[in-house]
C-alpha cells in the first residue's frame, strides 16, 4: 500500500514540475489548464492520504 502511494506521489510531483516548466516556457492555454488539473489532483492527494495519518499519528 505504501509502494503505491509513494509512486502515485512521485507521478504527481513530476507531473506538477513538467507543468510548470512548460507554463514558463510557452505560456498557453494548455499547460494553464494542466498546471490547474495536477495541482488540483497533487492537493487531493495530500488530503486524503497524506494528511489523515499525520493527524491519526498526533493524537
């Protein structure tokens, strides 16, 4: 489970780094809105499965 969920945040964070070095670069509509979609979805998934075991772990 863990694996899984290492990977999914390295997937998310190169993902989120790609976007923003062609938003630099080209400056279009389209790396705007996948820039919008993976920042989104990088949140996401801090929320629901980073956040709720360091709250659990704090308790």
């Amino acid at each position: 489970m863990w694996y899984l969920l290492s990977f999914m945040a390295l997937v998310f964070s190169f993902m989120l780094i790609i976007c923003i070095v062609n938003y630099r670069r080209q400056r279009t509509g389209f790396w705007r809105l996948l820039l919008i979609i993976s920042a989104v979805a990088f949140a996401l998934f801090l929320l629901l499965f980073v956040l709720p075991p360091i709250i659990l772990l704090f308790q």
